[in-house]
C-alpha cells in the first residue's frame, strides 16, 4: 500500500496531493498557508481582469477572492490570484493548484456530477447573448440563419448555440470555438466570424472597452440564462460552508445596510443581530472554523455585494450594467440576490 | 556466463556438460527475459490501479461510457462515421445529435486531413526548395536560402496565427467576394466547383468511372513509360467525355448571403493551418534534401557531367533518385512531427482532434479518459507513417525495385 502512494506521488503529483490530505480541509491548509490561492481569469473585465494604469487585479471576481481572503485570514492582501482558463479552471481546483476558483463559471448539474466539484452561490445572474457588428445590419437573432457563430471553447454556449439552431431548425449556421476572448473578438472584427456569442456580460465589456462602442450592437434576444458562482473540490463541507456563508455575508449585509463607509459604526451598533452578525461579542463564525468577525472583515476590505457590484459592473464603469430590473437586484428589490436566514 | 573447469575424462562426457551449460544460459535468459516483461506488466497495471483508486477518492469516476452519450454540441467542419443506413458504414457531415465518439472521430478525420495534403504539399515542396538552394541560380539560390531560414527561424504558433489573423482573414467577405470560373475566394472559405455523379447506375457511366479508376492504378503502378502517358491521357479524355455525355456534372458554388453553398470548400482555419505547416515542415525538409545532395560524393556531378548530362537531367535522374534512398527515414521525422504539429489547429479554432478533445472534455468533464484516447490515436497515427515510411524505404533500397 505504502509503496503505491509513492508510485502515485511520483507520477500522478497531482491526484497524489489531494490523496496525501485527503482527510485535512482546504480550510485548514488555508489557515496554515496564511495565504489563500484564488483561482482568476485576467482578461475579463468587470469579473477579473489586470488594469493595466494601475497594474492591480480588479473585477466582481477578484473582490470575491479578497473578501474570502479577509474572512478567513482576517487579511485581504493574503490572496495570491492564479490565473486560469475557461479550460484549466476546474482541473486547477482538483489538482490543489488553487484553493477556490472564481472566474465567471456559469453553475449546471454535469458540472458537478462528474467533474468533482461542488458550487457556491450564485453571485451574478448573466444570459447568453448574441454580439453583431452593426454594419452588418442584423437586428435580431433570427436574423442570422446560416450564419457563422463564434464562441469561446470550454464555454456553455457551445450547446446552447446548438440548441437554439435545432429549436429553429437552421441546418447551414455553423459554430467556430477559438481559445480565448481576444481571438474571439478579432475574429468578428475581421469579418470571419458574422456573430460573436457568449455572456452578456462579457459582450458589453468588450464593446464598452473597443475604441468605437458604436460599432457593436448586442442583440436584444437571451438564448440561455447562466448564472454564475466560484467553485471549491467536491466533498469538503468545512471549507466549502465557510466560503459559502461569508458570500451570504456580503449579500446580507446590503440587506441590513451595513457597508463599508458606516462599518465602524455599526460595530457599535446596539441592535443585537447586527452585533451577532459583525461578531462584536461572539458571532456566527467560530462554528465554521472562522474567526467570529470574518463578515465584518469582508465588509471592511471589499464592502457588501452592492458596492463590489457598482465599483466593478454599475453604470459608473464602462461595463455600465444596471442592477435594477434584472436578477442581479437584492431580492427586497424584485431581483434574485437572497441570503438565507442568519438568525 | 561462467566458465566452468572440465576433466578431460572423454569427449562425450565434455559435450553432455556443454549442452546443459547452453541449455541452463538459455533458460537463464529466458527467464530474465520474461521476469523484466511481467515486472513492466506489474508496474502498468499496479500504476493503473493506484491512478484509478485515487481518482476514486475525490468521487471522479474512470469511465469510456461516455464515448455513447449524444454530443449535443456542433463542429464546425468534419465528417464522421455513421450507421445509419442499417449494415452499410457511412460517411458524412457531424451533426449535434451524433455520439461524441463520432465527434471525436471527425477530430481524427479533420487531422488526417490536413496531415495527408500537408505531407504531400511539403514534400514537394520541400524537395523544389533543398535544391533550389544549390541552384547556379543567384536569385533561386538567394530566394530559397531567405525563405528556409526565415521560416525554419520563427516559432510555428507565431507563423500560424500570422497566417491566419493577417492574411487568410483579409481576403474579402462574401458579398464582395473574387470570383472566376466559379471559384469563390472569400474569408468565409475558398469554395471551389464540384464534380458530381448524375450517371445513377447506368452500364455506360460505371464502364466509364471503372475504365478512370483503372487508369489511375496504371498511372501509379506500372513500370514502363509509354503505358503511364497513355493512361494519363486517359484521365484527361475519359473525364472530359463523361462530362460531355452528363453522366458527371459540374456544382458550382453560389454565395448567399452569409456564406456560400455548393461545391466543396476549404475553410480559413483549415487553409491557415495548411500554409503554416506546409511552409514550416518543407523548409526543414529543403535542409534534409540540401544536406543529402551535398553529402553525395562529387563524382556523382562530375561522371553526369562527363555523360554531357545537362543540369537537369544530372539532378533528375542521378542526384534525386541517390538522394531519396537516404533521406526517406529523415522525411518519415518529419512527417510525424507535421501530423503531431496539426494540434497547433486549436489555436485558429480548426476541429482537428485535440481542439474537439478540449470541447468534449469541458461538455462532459471526462478529461482525463479523453486524454487518453486523444493519445493513442496521435501514437497510432504516428505507428502508420512510420509503417509506411519503412515499407517505401525497403521497396526504394530494394534494387530490383527501382525504374
């Protein structure tokens, strides 16, 4: 037996690693660490990207990782941030290269049914959506039958494309998958591609970072919903409620109107649930194994859900997405942003 | 083996003891032999085991049954097997609703594709630049020597998304596509006209289509000169009376509105990948034919020379012939590396296998099985230019082979 995990560790390093910790929590390597590794993508704006002007990661997804960081470490600078792919973004996480992955990956069963990885929650509602230059003169996807599709490979839109031409019965589109975004987007730029799909999100911010916005048009039409959440290795209850419980945090804490201006505050706050829920006298996160202010820590580094939402995605940025009227609104507002009960 | 001290006692005695000491070596061999395989055997399986167990663990199951499930995601070129019609194996396009076996058969497809034709395109010209590069010719010299190096200098991803960002994709859109003859040359594709069989089963029309196919085998196997001409003449008159007589039929391509239909074509991505190994792989083998020409002993020049050969029969008839018995298993490298290099496809978004590999892999989350499969069929593709190198190697050095 002893002899097999020495064959394993040598040469399946990966699967060896896990196997050797198998019993440990993420969350208890994380603490001995005292780092957390944060899995990333880095060409997404809005969701994680590096701004080139300040040379600093920025985005909804890399707010999550520091808030994470803070809750668990008391420290939002004890995040490293490792870049992955549409692709290596779930092998990253089973091979314990990074501890969580946040990189706008939209939530279906077969994902965690057979890739061994279990999902937190949602944290942005987004839709599939249809991107045409506006020369083109394409107003709305029916227009486009037998058009060539283009999409990122890895992606959920692969199917949802297929889908949505068998509903249509459109036999002579075709669908091209390249690596990333960026050839993506010279593709349709070059002509190649008549269409560009993928979330709407990730539509806007590419047209909202072009030189000329005008020249792209997003298609009214939402093939596919797709909402999405960071991910943790399937079968760690500890680690993965703890994370689990610190994202609820950011969105009850817009709920209850704590945010990051009036944190100090609220710290001295009479109301008993607020004192509970920021861990001023005990608090909720010592039966996680955090410590007892891990919520006011995430608040203080990162703010709650509505301010990571409007510094990285609002109308003041170029991705200029509003909340209101979509999913993405606090559920007091008719959207879809809901923590459970914390009492 | 040990030596051993025998009393000279008689002769048989000597020969009984030298026979079991053989027979005793031959066992020992044997056995070492045998012990070393079942220890390799152990080490696979017991590797397998611990792979398997450990994948178990983190609740990844390691199965093929997914290769069955209905792939539900589109290629967007490529041709796989299917069975619809009962008994018969048919071929055609790969649609959503096939398995994503298929689908990883049309990748295989799609690679074989490109290695065959880029094989073939880089040999030749391959072999036109190595000797342009001895050519008394200051420009051909100069041209072929730049283009080689410039080439062989450069990394292939680079040359390859050069080719298709900066020049495949700026040839015009459909709408304004060049046309001529019914060739359309736009970066939707390069839509060619097809040849298409309207003769349905009549005796004339399979007589004439047979009569082609014989043609063909003669132009390629037979020895003696004059029977080749006449059989390609025969290729060139068959055809053309077939047409006329309309049991084939020219379909010409006609653009609409987004792309073009009809004909068959060749898509951007499969062009791109084709010029940039193409030019790649031939200027390493312009350097194999360079090399061998070079390392012919001057005689072979200067006895054609004497004959009063001119150049070109000199490089015809007695430099290439000398120079392919070398360097056939040099080329074999090479086109194993050109078919291993078609994976670089992925990058411009050509489905060849690896690229559909990553598709399946992120649809079903069966990596680690695709993976597997995506290596053996590189290892198999690979066994099957080599098998066939070596076959034209020992039919080439074979002198009774050679015309």
């Amino acid at each position: 037996m002893n002899f097999k995990h020495i064959l394993m560790a040598g040469t399946f390093a990966g699967a060896a690693l896990v196997a050797s910790h198998a019993s440990a929590s993420v969350l208890d390597t994380v603490k001995q660490r005292g780092t957390l590794n944060c899995g990333t993508d880095n060409t997404a704006p809005g969701f994680g990207y590096l701004n080139t002007t300040t040379g600093q990661m920025e985005g909804l997804d890399v707010d999550f990782c520091k808030a994470i960081a803070a809750a668990v470490l008391g420290d939002a600078s004890k995040v490293k941030f490792v870049t992955v792919t549409d692709k290596s973004r779930f092998d990253a996480v089973l091979t314990n290269q990074v501890d969580v992955v946040f990189a706008h990956t939209t939530i279906k069963p077969a994902r965690e049914s057979s890739i061994a990885i279990d999902f937190l929650p949602i944290n942005f509602y987004d839709g599939t959506g249809v991107m045409v230059k506006t020369e083109s003169g394409v107003a709305k996807f029916d227009d486009l039958d037998g058009a060539t599709f283009c999409t990122t490979q890895g992606s959920v839109t692969e199917t949802v494309l297929t889908s949505a031409f068998k509903a249509r019965g459109w036999t002579a589109s075709k669908v091209l998958t390249y690596e990333n975004l960026e050839k993506l987007f010279a593709a349709l730029n070059s002509g190649r591609c008549n269409a560009m799909s993928t979330d709407k999100s990730a539509l806007a911010a590419w047209a909202g970072n072009s030189p000329k916005p005008a020249d792209y048009l997003i298609l009214p039409d939402t093939l596919d919903k797709s909402p999405f959440g960071g991910f943790v290795v399937a079968n760690d209850s500890r680690w993965r409620n703890a994370l689990r419980w610190s994202s609820y945090g950011l969105f009850q804490a817009e709920e209850s109107g704590i945010s990051q201006a009036n944190l100090d505050e609220k710290l001295k706050s009479e109301d008993p649930f607020v004192q509970k829920f920021l861990g001023v006298g005990g608090g909720y996160g010592k039966d996680f194994g955090l410590p007892d202010d891990f919520v006011a820590q995430a608040i203080k580094a990162v703010g709650n859900y509505g301010e990571i939402y409007a510094r990285n995605l609002g109308p003041d940025t170029k991705m200029f997405l509003d909340r209101k009227g979509t999913p993405n609104a606090l559920w007091t507002e008719g959207g879809a942003i809901y923590s459970p009960l914390w009492n | 083996m040990t030596l051993e001290h025998t009393n000279a006692t008689g002769l048989t005695v000597e020969r009984d003891l030298t026979v079991a000491r053989r027979r005793r070596n031959r066992i020992r061999y044997h056995a070492t032999q045998l012990a070393v395989v079942v220890a390799a055997l152990a080490l696979v399986v017991l590797f397998a085991v611990a792979v398997k167990e450990g994948l178990a663990r983190h609740g990844i199951k390691f199965s093929f049954s997914f290769l069955w499930d209905a792939a539900g995601f589109d290629i967007s070129e490529g041709k796989t097997f299917v069975f619809d019609s009962g008994f018969w194996l048919g071929f055609s396009d790969f649609t959503s609703d096939r398995s994503i076996a298929q689908a990883f058969v049309a990748g295989i497809v799609n690679t074989i594709k490109v290695a065959v034709l880029a094989i073939v395109l880089s040999t030749v010209l391959g072999t036109l630049l190595g000797v342009g590069r001895l050519s008394t010719n200051w420009v051909v010299r100069n041209l072929s020597f730049w283009c080689v190096e410039f080439v062989r200098n450069t990394p292939l991803l680079i040359q390859l998304v050069f080719w298709y960002f900066a020049v495949v994709l700026h040839f015009p859109p459909i709408a304004a596509a060049a046309k001529f003859y019914g060739v359309i040359i736009s970066q939707q594709g390069l839509y060619v006209p097809a040849l298409t069989w309207q003769g349905e089963g009549s005796a004339v029309a399979i007589a004439l289509a047979s009569a082609c196919w014989v043609a063909v085998l003669g132009l390629v196997f037979d020895r003696h000169r004059t029977t080749r001409w006449i059989c390609l003449g025969a290729l060139v008159a068959l055809p053309s009376l077939m047409l006329a007589t309309g049991t084939l039929a020219l379909d010409f391509p006609v653009a609409s509105k987004f792309q073009a239909s009809g004909g068959t074509s060749i898509s951007p991505e499969m062009a791109a990948l084709l010029l940039a190994i193409v030019f790649n792989s031939a200027s390493y083998i312009a350097e194999i034919v360079r090399g061998s020409i070079d390392a012919l002993p001057k005689g072979q020049w200067e006895a054609a020379a004497s004959l009063g050969l001119g150049r070109r029969d000199t490089v015809n008839d007695i430099i290439l012939p000398q120079v392919f018995r070398v360097v056939l298993p040099s080329f074999g490298n090479q086109y194993i590396s050109l078919t291993k290099n078609t994976a670089l496809g992925i990058a411009i978004g050509y489905p060849e296998l690896f690229n559909i590999y990553g598709t399946i892999a992120n649809q079903t989350g069966h990596s680690l099985e695709g993976i597997v499969i995506v290596m053996a069929s590189y290892l198999i593709l690979s066994w099957i230019i080599s098998a066939a190198v070596s076959w034209a190697d020992r039919r080439l050095s074979n002198p009774g082979a050679m015309r």
